[in-house]
C-alpha cells in the first residue's frame, strides 16, 4: 500500500509508455533525442540570424518556409514514397548544397531560399518531426509521432 503513495498509477503508466517509445527501433531516445531537437533549435536560430542579415525580405521568408512540406502529397502513394520525399525535402543534404551552390555562384536568391529551407528543417526538428520511415508517417528518428499506444 505504501507503494502506491510513491508510484501512482498514472505515474506508472507514463513511466511504461516513455519506455515503450524508447526501445521503438531506430528512434532516438532521452538524452539523444533532447540533443538533436537542440540542434534544430541552433539551426532555426542561426538560418533566420543570417537570413536577416541579407534583407531578403520577410514575405518572402514567409512564403518559403513552408514550401518543403508539400512532400506531404507523396503519402497518397503510399508510406514508402511519402517518406522518401518527405526525407529528401526534410535533410539538410539538399538544403546545404543548395547553401554552397548560393554562396560559391554568389547568389543571392539561392542563399535566401537554402536558408528558409534549413530554417523549415530545424524548426521541424525542434518540434520532434524527424525524417521518416516507410512504415507510416508517425514512425520518425526522433521517436513515434502522434498518440501512444496505451499498450
């Protein structure tokens, strides 16, 4: 009875869920998954801190940051092909080289848009959405996405 005081139910609960995420294979749990969410957070912070310092212009910013999440529309062909688009428009690969092509061609236009871009992929790791697996979509490398099983 003096067990229930120091570990309530719900406590339980939340304690076998948080295990079950953990051991999902291929995610990124605890210490490693607070890391590379921070590591988005410094990605965001720093595209957008260099972005200002061009003067692309915000609306344009606006109008770009969201433009990656229209790999969304591969899903209706299916997990396998959403998750191959969503990751090749989710890696900093594409987004890098696309900052290299701007800042060795000297453009402009190619430095802001590879800037929104890494800006999109850092807020979305910030906020848990890792690159996916072709077994659904809430599968990530950051760990399940939407509700947990209660089992």
């Amino acid at each position: 009875m003096a067990e229930a005081l120091f570990f309530p139910p719900a406590r339980i609960a939340r304690a076998v869920r948080r295990q079950a995420v953990a051991a999902a294979p291929g995610s990124a749990s605890g210490g490693v998954r607070l890391l590379l969410r921070a590591e988005g957070l410094a990605v965001l912070a720093a595209s957008v801190a260099a972005y200002a310092q061009f003067g692309a212009g915000w609306g344009w910013f606006a109008a770009l940051f969201l433009l990656p999440d229209l790999s969304f529309l591969a899903y209706l062909a299916g997990p396998r092909w959403g998750a191959l688009a969503y990751n090749a428009a989710h890696s900093y690969l594409g987004a890098v080289a696309l900052l290299a092509v701007g800042v060795l061609g000297a453009s402009p236009l190619l430095l802001a848009a590879a800037l929104v871009w890494c800006a999109h992929i850092g807020f979305d790791r910030l906020l848990g959405y890792g690159l996916k697996y072709g077994t659904g979509f809430g599968h990530t490398h950051l760990g399940r996405l939407g509700p947990r099983d209660p089992w």
